[in-house]
C-alpha cells in the first residue's frame, strides 16, 4: 500500500456515494479538495471522516436525495465524482432493472445539472457499460448528458492493468462540459498511456506485514472445511473445493475480484506456508492432484496454515494507504473495501482528468 497523499489543492470537488473513499484517495492525490461529500452508509461515512480530520465536516451522512438543495447552493465546482451503488447492474447480483438503487444513476446526473462542473466522473461495474440487458439504461444516461450539454466517454477498465493486483474492471463514464471546447475521448487516451504491471498478490500481502502482527491482525476467522460436494475445475484457483465461496488466492499473480460478501466464508484463502517460502506449492495444488486421481479427498483436512484474507491485506490489495482506518465491524469493514474502487485505478483516472482537462501549472 502507498502512502496517503496530500497536495497543494487546486480544484473543488463533490464526492456522492463516497463509500471508504477510494476514489476520493486517488483525486485528494491530485490536487482536487473535496468540498462537499454524500455518504449513507454510517460506517463507511465514518471511515471516510476518520481518515480526513481536517475535512471531516465536508461529508454528510445522509441519503443523496436529502442533500439535493444544499448542494445546489455550491458554488465554483470543478468536478463531481461518484459511484452510484451498483448492485442492481451487477452480474453478481439479481439485475433487476427495478431495483431501486439503479435510480441514483439519475440523480447522480442531477447533481451534475445542479452544480454544473467542468468535469464529472461516474464509476460502476462493467455490466453497466456493456450488457444488453442495460442498453436502454445507457442510451438514458448518454441521453441525458446530452441535454446536459456534456461530452461522454464511456469505457471499461480492469485495475490489473493500472498497477493494482486484482483482476476488477470497472465503467468509468466521464463527462466533459461542451462549453470547454474539450472533448472527452482525449481521457480514454490518457488512460490508456498509464497501463503498467501489477504485482503480484505474494509482494503485496508480504509488505504489510506478518500474520496475526499489531499491523496484520486476524481477522477473518470463517472455518475452512473441504466441500462436501466439491465442485472441480481445471485449477486449484477455481472451482469449489471447500465450503463456502472463498476460493484460494494463486499468491504468484493477481487477486481475483475482492467483493462487498467477504467476512465470513466468502473471505478469500492465503495459504501461509506458501507466502513464506515460494519454494512451497500451494496446498490447494496438493489436494486439487489428490482429487482428479482418486475422484475423492481421501479423508484429507485442510491445514491450519490455510486462512483466510485479512482486511489489513485487502486493504493492501485494493490500494488503500497502509496508515488508513476502517470503522465498524470486522463485516462491515471487509464490506467497505470490496465496495471500494482500488486506490491505483482512481488515482490514474484523476492523473487522467487532469492531463486532460486541467491545467496545473495555471
């Protein structure tokens, strides 16, 4: 994990649906201050305040749609950025295009209309931005940001390809005012100038420290007990081989999707032995061989080397600042970071923003 950056700031920003604030840490990263930030969820506010003392009064705890007068009384906005809750577009949940939640799309807009900032900057799943089954809602929000007079680049970006160890693509809608003169496919262009390799998920765990240390406690404490009725793929990796849906991390490449269902047996698996010493298969490896020759586990037991994830190591994997705190409970905090967009992502996207769009040396 980096450090969390201060900078001169320079930009006055509106963060909705601020989460932890992860994207907040990439575009605080950059020059841009937030000036007024919108966040319901209780803890997730209060992850966000903690980590910010000397702004705590900028984020309200509050439903979005209770802010929409005071926010229309801002004043010189530059830019406003956000990640509508996105569960009702996602493929991991029920894609209901009733869901309630998906109406927030528009108020997000809404808030553009209010504020009218040079740029906006909207992030959600990449089902959003490509399944048919949400092309009528596209068309809307392109629409939409047409009326607004407003340039649209809608594209989807996977975090590995940013330096951030986890294979999670994500829509970033990006909207430029037309009265600029300045066209918003010029980010897609700035982005894809700061691809870079990502570590290795063994790198970054490694880094914060030992497991079960003051800066590395455990915490996910879910049982690991082989499946019943193991599902079996052409990996280790993949598959079902225990209970629950946490699957075991490869450490020698990138982490699968950290998602808002960890805490209990859906926690992702580290197996320690291997972290260690390289030189150690996984012992998922072992007991994937074991099944595929014998069509059975043998009376095995997963060792008590095999753990699961902690939140100070999923912290890590999305990029948060080693120093930074999560409030509430174990759950709520391993919910918080899966919610997250990865810190790397959302600092090349305001590095984006600003080689496109700003001027810093004004």
């Amino acid at each position: 994990m980096g450090k969390l950056v201060r900078v001169v700031v320079m930009y006055r920003a509106v963060s909705l649906f601020s989460g932890a604030g992860g994207l907040d840490i990439g575009f605080e990263s950059h020059g841009f201050s937030v000036v007024y930030a919108v966040e319901q969820n209780i803890d997730s506010a209060m992850t966000w305040k903690v980590n910010r003392p000397s702004n705590a009064k900028a984020m309200h705890v509050s439903d979005i749609n209770d802010c929409l007068d005071e926010i229309a009384q801002l004043s010189d906005i530059d830019i406003v950025f956000g990640g509508p809750p996105c569960q009702g577009f996602s493929i991991a949940g029920k894609m209901r295009p009733d869901d309630p939640r998906n109406k927030l799309i528009h108020t997000f807009l809404e808030v553009v209309e209010l504020t009218r900032p040079k740029v906006f900057v909207m992030e959600n799943v990449r089902a959003l931005a490509s399944s048919p089954r949400w092309k009528k809602v596209r068309e809307d929000i392109l629409h939409t940001c047409e009326l607004l007079q407003y340039g649209c680049s809608l594209e989807v970006y996977n975090a590995k390809d940013y330096g951030v160890s986890e294979n999670r693509e994500r829509m970033l809608l990006v909207g430029v005012r037309e009265d600029t003169g300045l066209k918003a496919n010029i980010f897609h262009e700035a982005m894809l100038k700061q691809k870079r390799m990502a570590a290795p998920v063994r790198e970054v765990i490694k880094r914060v420290g030992k497991y079960g240390s003051s800066s590395n406690p455990v915490t996910g404490s879910a049982r690991i007990t082989l499946a019943k009725k193991p599902v079996i793929r052409a990996t280790a990796y993949s598959g079902m081989l225990v209970n629950g849906s946490g699957r075991p991390i490869n450490l020698d490449t990138i982490s699968p999707t950290l998602t808002a269902s960890m805490g209990g047996n859906k926690t992702p698996i580290i197996d320690q032995r291997s972290l260690e010493d390289k030189t150690i298969p996984n012992w998922f490896v072992h007991a994937h061989d074991i099944w595929q020759k014998n069509e059975s586990f043998n009376g095995l037991t997963v060792p008590k080397y095999v753990r699961r994830l902690t939140v100070t190591e999923a912290a890590a994997i999305q990029g948060f600042p080693k120093e930074y705190i999560f409030h509430g409970s174990v759950c709520s905090q391993y919910r918080q970071i899966g919610n997250a967009v990865p810190c790397g992502l959302s600092s090349v996207a305001a590095q984006a923003v600003v080689d496109s769009f700003f001027d810093l040396d004004k």
